[in-house]
C-alpha cells in the first residue's frame, strides 16, 4: 500500500515554463527540463523545454509509431505541447514491464538507462552503454501544473537519431493510436520530493515513521524514490539493468518519480567524493519485529525479550543485516550511529512501532563485530547518545559502545545438564567457592581461566563456584555490582562466546555455575540507562523513590510491566543462554522494604499504609516463578539480611503476614554469619559471655532454606581476612580458623567461601591484584601453614560431600540434634547430624586453648563404636597432632539426656567429627 503524501491529490491543470535553475545539469547530453516545483508533471505528457510556445502542429517530417493499447487502469493520455527543439538525449530503456516500442515523448521524468533496449524502436537503437540521466525532481513549494490543451494531432516520433525521445513511456501507453483521445479526466501526479515538514523532521531527528516516506513507494505516476543520504555527491536507483539517476533536493535528500507499475528490487548507487558504493536501501525493508513480539513487549511477557529487542543479525527478505530495536516511549525520535556511518545518525533513524514504544530499523550489510549507540531526541528536543540496554556485547570500558554480536558456541555439557535436575539444591551438597573472575588470577581471559580455574575448584572438593557480578560495569572498584550492561559479559576479559567457554569447562569437570545477579539498582551514566529516554524509564519517577541512599545510584521501578519484563527476560537469559546453574541476586532487602535507609518524611507507605514494597514483591515472584518453571535444575539464592517471612517459600504459599513466599530456593543466613564471626572474634577466655551467639542460628535455622556466608563483603573495607579476624598468635589464629571452617561445614545450611580464605590469606581481598598467591610458593618460609589450611578445606569438601548426613536434611529438623549447647564455660558445642537413613554424624568443636582429656558427651546407644573422620589438629593441617587414633566406644552410662556416652580427647581450638566404626 502506497503510503500517504501530500501531494497525490494534486490535478494538473496547466504547465508553467520552468525558469533557469530547473533546467537539466551542464554536463546532460541535451537540454532536459524538469517539472517546475511542488509537483511532478501528468504521466504521458512531454517535458516542456524553455522558450517554446503550446504548440499543437507536430514536425512534419516525424513519422507516425504505433502504440500498444492501454491497459485498463491507466489514465486517458492528453495531448501535450510539442517541443521546437528535440533534446540530445539517447533513447531511454523500457521500464521493469513488458517491453513495448518507443512511443512520442512525454511528461514523465523517467530518464532511464539499461544495458540494452529489447523493444522494437522506430529510431536507431540506444547504445549498449547508455549514460545515466538525473530524473528532475520537484519541490514542495511550487505551484501545481495545468492541463495543457489536447493538440489535434499526436506527436509523431523523431525521423533522426539527432533527436530522441528524452525518456520511455510506461508500458500502459496506447501504441495503435495516431491521434489520442483527450482525456475524460484529469492524470494525476505527484512530487516525489518530501515535503517541508517531514525534511525537517529527519533532518532534526523527531520522525517516527521515516520508511512511511522514505524507500520506494507506489504512487500515481509511478514508483516515487526517495533516499536520505548525507554528504552523498549523487544517488542512483539500480533495479537489474535499469539505472535511474535521482535529483539532488539538497541535505542529503535525492528523489525521483519513475514510471513503474510495482515496487522492485532495487540496490542504490550513492556516489560520494572519489567514490561510489553500491549498497541496500534500508527503507524499502519491511519492520523485522513481529506483532507477536510487540504484543508480548507491550504485555509486559516477553520471556525471551533478548530475541526481540537489541541488536540481532539476521537474513530479512533475502538481505543480510542487523536488526536494531530499543524500547524509547518517551523519545520524539531514535537515530542508530555506529562505526558503519563513521558515527553520524542522520541518516539513520529508527521507526516506532505501534504503541509500544519500540524503535526498528533493520541496516542490511551490518554485521558482527560493529560498534553503536542510539542517538535519542528527548521530549525537549535534546539529544542523548545511549548504549543499548539489551547489547549482548561491549567494548572494553572505560569505552562505552555497544557491539553487534551473534553467537557461534557449540556446547558440550550435555552430561552436566541432565544431572543438575536430579536434585533440588536445598537437598543436595552444595559447596560454593566465590570468587572474582578479573582479580582471581589478574591479567587471565575467560579462557585463559578455563586451563586453571575447573581443575583448582575440582582439586579442593567444591561443588560449585559463585562468580561474582559478570554483567559489563563501568568501574571495577564496584567489582560488577553498578552494571550498565545487564545482558553482556564483562569485555575485561574476552567475548560472550569466551565465557560460555568457561562455563562449559567447569561443567564437564563437574563443577555448578552460579552467577551475582544485580536487580536492585543500577549506575547513573549519562549513557547508560538513567533517563534513558529523556524521562525517568528504568527508575521509579518519584525521586524518593529512584534514588537509592546508600549507593548513589538508581532503583528500578518494579511496577512497570516493561521494567519487570526487562529485568525477569535477563534472568531466564543468563540461565538459557549462558547456562547459568543459579542466580544469587544481590541486595534483596534494599527492594524489599520502602523505607530501606531512609528516615521518617523520605518514603511513602504502599497503599495499605505498610513499608513493604509490593511491587518489588510481585517482581521478585514472577522472576523466580518464570526462571524455575523455564530452566529445570537451577538455583535462585537471595541475599536478604532481614526477618522477612517466606523468602524461600514458594509463590503460591500465603504466609502469616499475607503475602505468597518469595520464591527462592535458597537464602544467604546473614544472622548465622555475624553472630558466629562476632563469637570467634573474642578472646577464647571471654567466649563463654557470648556463647549464645553460636546456638541462636539454630532457633530458626528451620524458617529458610540456607546458605552459610563467608563471602567478599567480610573480607574487605577493614574487616580483615577471615584468619585475621581470630584472636591470638599466629598459631592460635590459624588453628582457630581451621576450627570454624570445620564447624560451618558441619551446622546446617549450604556453604560458601571467598577466595583467599581457604589457605588463611592474611590480607584483606582487593580487587587490584588478587589473593595471595606468593603464600603458597614452596620457597615461602611459611608456606606449610598457609598449605594445610588449604588441604583442611579440600578434607572438610571430600568428606562432605561422600556423607549425606551433611547436607541430606539441612532444611529439617530431623537432621539434626544437640548433644551439648550450654557448654559455655568450656567452650565447647557439641551436636549430631542424620541422614534420611538414621545415619549419624558427631560434630564437636573446642574453641579454647585447652586440651580436654576424656570429655564426656552423650550418644545414642544404638552405635557399637565411633572413629574419627575428621580433626582439624592434625599435624598435616598445621596441628599439634593431638587425636583420637582409636576406635571410641560407647559406655552405658547416662549423659546429655542419652543413654550412653563416649569420652573423647579434644584437642586445642579443634573440631572433631566422629562417625559410626
């Protein structure tokens, strides 16, 4: 369908002489004269050249050429004037129709060239290597043409080769008339140039539906041409072996009317200085967005919205290119500028689709590897240059521009991936190893990772690793927490595809993916999403409720279905296209509560007057919803410091306070992390004050399903290292850390540590250079200590994960039982764990300085002998050897409340587990 122009309605009804400036260029072969402005000249009627009088006698030595029937939709042609001086030109090609003979010149500005003409001419043929003539073009502010009288004879076609016929008649003119019948009514005609209004509109950036004027369109009269192309010298319209050279309107536009009956397939000529480049018109391409994608899109649904909006490469009608989309409701108009246009977007604007705030443009010949921003004009008619908020790829920051990216992987963890579903993650081993990707080994690529990373994880024992943000960030001091690239790996260390890779190494050696999610808040750069569109987009539009007080930066607004859309479609994303195992999503409580960090007059309660922020609620549940409904086997695990009840509930499960559980299957138990860190801390003389700090995780280690904490946060910023933290000399501090890490892996819940610690790192983690590798070079004086700390948590992993009464029941009370709880002037806790068989595990921890010799502890009387699994004073950790080498049996004397009891040696600041014999 022709789109709507300003001047189709336009009747001729006479014909002004053009004035100077019309006419053709100095170096046409002949005088050619264009329509005067504002609107192209009646179809089958003859160009009138300068200084000539209508005239209605035809030359008298011009013979009389048959003309082939009209065809039942074209106009009844009308007798033009007769030129004195026939143009110069040689004779033009039949258009893309069936070829007929050459009939008498007329009006249509069709000069035309093909490589050879297959009609029958009355003249000598046109050479096989016809120039190239500028089709005239009209302006927007010239006055209509007139109806020239019908003359009472046809024009008669030129008797020489001197004097050729300027252009082709279209294929519906009448061939076996010698004189015409005047029209019943009037030829209608249009000017292919825009107008006025729709110039300035592409030229400032503000037009919405710049293919609705610009490509190709059928028109009466033809096809009309219209082409933005600054800088350019000249454009001309190849269709096969017809050319058609457009007008120069001046700006960058060229426009032409050519006498066709349908669209073609067509390419453009666009000569530049020194240069002429053959290339795809981008407007003549349907939208490459279906409506099923914007109706998805504008429901707020699309649950894979990374296949629908960004930049995707892709084969679209035959042509191969890139589709571009961004989602800019606010925005007057969207430009793409990009390494492919030296990074001006003025010939570039984006179209908006419907009403869903979608801008498409599809720029055929743009490939991989092609850097873009969008170019948005604000609501105030300022533009902002912006990284695409979907990019799946970055330049390295600080460069900020997004990178055309499609990718090739080839997985190969299909093994991994039927497994990982066996098991829910809350009744399954899971020993999680945080890290840093960029500090980890400094300097070290993804796949430069993937050589050492799986094989020092698989060597300790853990069953997964937690990577901390990978999503791109502009600072690295924010170690990925402030990300501006949600969808895009970080550049720092190589391509999408380069990850995968590493994510695919670790799984085939065995080892889980867990990733940092950051759906809290994002950075505010100027390029980045903050108004991304000229208006508060991403973030809430109450400035109370955007700006998040403790970070300086920006909270998204969860109650816009297309923010909730963006941020749930990324999850999923990770998950199924980089085979993420699980997301632990970062700052829950700060989403949770309005009044997170604020004080009295800076929030607003919800509309049942509660702090609660019930739209962050609903996001956070469609998000788990929708991840563990699409992606069987993975784990969600929030970071939520507060009571908050069900956050590890699932969503259809209405909790005393009323709201449907969160959704998690896993939650960080920070209560368990402070309390236990706070107890060790002290000096072991004073631990006995503070002894119910170790027992108090138990009063609700039942209300979640949890993870147990020592993570990057308790290692930093003045915190110390975790062997740090311990109190006493050198060797105190170590063997009070070879105790605690063996009690954490004991007490209910999941594990997780940060890198460093696992060979008692002395110094605080910084994201500049990494743990302290030096500590474990054999020429290190102490490196033995630092070693056996190292084999302690590769010991405590393997036995681990071969006892099921570690991790079997870690969310049911029948997993696990006090033995003794109240021994605070020992120092001592002592408890045990079950499997779903019945069968125990003896946990013991000393965190005094003392050896206690025969220490009695009661036991169940149904075990005939106990053995020591594990004793974390074993010389080869760094202990004093201090052990129960031999069988320990059960004496049938009453303690703790059991029937029968053990005496056990406990060594030093030591844990000890006992088992079954």
């Amino acid at each position: 369908m022709a789109p709507t122009d300003a001047h189709e309605s336009a009747t001729p009804s006479s014909l002004p002489t053009p004035s100077a400036q019309d006419q053709a260029p100095a170096d046409a072969p002949g005088p050619v004269t264009p329509p005067t402005p504002s609107t192209a000249p009646a179809r089958n009627q003859p160009p009138v050249p300068a200084n000539t009088s209508e005239s209605t006698t035809p030359p008298p030595t011009a013979p009389t050429s048959a003309t082939p029937p009209a065809s039942a939709d074209a106009p009844e042609p009308t007798e033009p004037p007769t030129p004195t001086t026939a143009p110069n030109l040689p004779a033009p090609p039949t258009p893309l129709t069936t070829p007929t003979p050459p009939a008498a010149p007329t009006t249509t500005p069709v000069p035309l060239t093909t490589a050879a003409d297959t009609s029958e001419p009355t003249t000598p043929p046109t050479p096989a290597t016809a120039p190239t003539t500028p089709i005239p073009s009209a302006s927007a502010d010239a006055p209509k043409p007139t109806t020239p009288t019908p003359p009472s004879a046809p024009p008669a076609a030129p008797a020489t080769p001197s004097a050729p016929p300027t252009a082709v008649a279209p294929a519906d003119t009448p061939e076996s008339a010698a004189q015409p019948t005047p029209p019943t009514s009037p030829t209608i005609t249009i000017s292919p140039a825009l107008d006025a209004t729709d110039r300035d509109r592409i030229l400032h950036g503000t037009h919405h539906a710049p293919h609705s004027v610009l490509g190709a369109h059928l028109v009466p009269g033809g096809v009309a041409f219209r082409v933005f192309r600054p800088f350019a010298l000249g454009v001309t319209v190849v269709a096969g072996q017809l050319k058609a050279e457009l007008h120069d309107d001046g700006d960058g536009f060229f426009s032409g009317l050519v006498p066709l009956h349908g669209v073609p397939e067509y390419r453009l000529a666009v000569a530049y200085e020194g240069t002429v480049q053959e290339v795809e018109d981008a407007y003549r391409f349907l939208p490459a967005l279906g409506d099923l994608d914007l109706h998805l899109i504008g429901e707020g649904r699309h649950e894979e919205l990374w296949q629908a909006l960004g930049a995707r490469t892709m084969t679209h009608q035959g042509v191969t290119g890139t589709r571009f989309t961004v989602w800019a409701p606010n925005a007057q108009g969207v430009r793409l500028a990009g390494s492919f246009n030296f990074w001006d977007g003025t010939g570039a604007p984006l179209r908006s689709l419907g009403g869903t705030g979608v801008w498409e443009l599809f720029m055929p010949g743009v490939g991989e590897g092609e850097l873009y921003k969008f170019e948005i004009t604000r609501p105030d008619g300022s533009k902002t240059m912006r990284a695409d908020p979907m990019a799946r790829r970055t330049e390295v920051p600080p460069a900020t521009s997004s990178i055309v990216h499609a990718s090739h992987y080839e997985w190969n963890d299909e093994e991994w991936l039927a497994q990982r579903a066996e098991l829910p993650a809350h009744e399954a081993p899971l020993s999680i190893y945080e890290l840093h990707l960029a500090s980890w080994r400094p300097g070290l690529t993804y796949r430069q990772l993937a050589e050492q990373l799986p094989a020092y994880v698989k060597d300790l024992g853990f069953t997964h690793v937690e990577m901390m943000p990978v999503a791109e960030h502009p600072y690295g001091g924010s170690w990925g927490y402030q990300v501006t690239g949600f969808y895009a790996p970080t550049a720092r260390l190589g391509t999408p595809d380069d990850f995968k890779f590493l994510v695919d190494t670790l799984h085939q050696a065995g080892i889980g993916v867990l990733m940092d999610w950051v759906p809290a808040h994002f950075p505010r750069d100027d390029w980045a999403l903050a108004e991304f569109d000229g208006r508060p987009l991403y973030e809430h539009e109450d400035p109370l409720r955007a700006a998040h007080p403790d970070w300086g930066t920006l909270e998204f607004d969860f109650g816009r279905r297309e923010v909730r859309n963006f941020l749930v479609a990324n999850a999923v994303y990770w998950c199924e296209e980089f085979h993420i195992d699980g997301l632990r999503v970062d700052a829950v409580a700060s989403m949770l509560y309005l009044d997170y960090s604020r004080e009295p007059g800076q929030w607003t309660p919800n509309e049942h007057g509660g702090r609660e922020n019930l739209d962050a609620v609903a996001f956070l549940q469609e998000m788990n919803a929708t991840v563990y409904r699409r992606v069987p086997g993975v784990v969600t695990i929030a970071e939520e410091s507060t009571a908050w009840d069900g956050v590890t509930r699932a969503t259809h499960h209405i909790g005393p306070g009323g709201f449907g559980g969160l959704g998690f299957g896993l939650k960080w138990n920070m209560g368990w992390m402070h309390d236990s860190l706070d107890y060790m801390s002290h000096e072991p003389v004073h631990r006995k004050h503070h002894h119910s700090e170790m027992t108090f995780s138990m009063v609700y280690a039942y209300s979640e399903n949890y993870v147990l904490p020592i993570s990057h946060d308790e290692v930093v910023h003045g915190k110390r290292s975790l062997v740090s933290k311990m109190p006493g000399d050198w060797w105190q501090q170590r063997a009070g850390l070879r105790a605690y890490l063996a009690y954490m892996w004991a007490h209910p819940g999941k594990q997780l540590l940060f890198m460093g610690q696992e060979f008692a790192q002395g110094a605080e983690w910084s994201e500049t250079h990494g743990p302290d590798w030096w500590l474990l070079d054999p020429a290190y004086g102490a490196e033995a200590d630092h070693r056996g700390v190292r084999d302690l948590v590769r010991d405590l992993n393997t036995v681990y994960r071969h006892t099921p009464a570690l991790w079997q029941l870690d969310t049911s009370p029948g997993g696990f039982q006090w033995i003794t709880g109240d021994a605070a002037e020992d120092n001592v806790f002592a408890f045990l764990r079950y499997d779903t068989d019945g069968s125990p595990l003896l946990a013991v921890s000393n965190f005094s300085p003392v050896v206690r010799h025969d220490y009695r502890l009661g036991t169940p009387d149904d075990i005939p002998a106990w053995h020591e699994t594990l004793n974390t004073d074993t010389a080869r950790y760094g202990g004093s050897d201090i052990t129960n080498p031999d069988p320990i049996k059960p004496e049938p004397q009453p303690w703790h409340g059991r029937p029968a009891s053990i005496r056990v040696t406990l060594p030093p600041l030591a844990t000890v587990w006992l088992r079954p014999a």
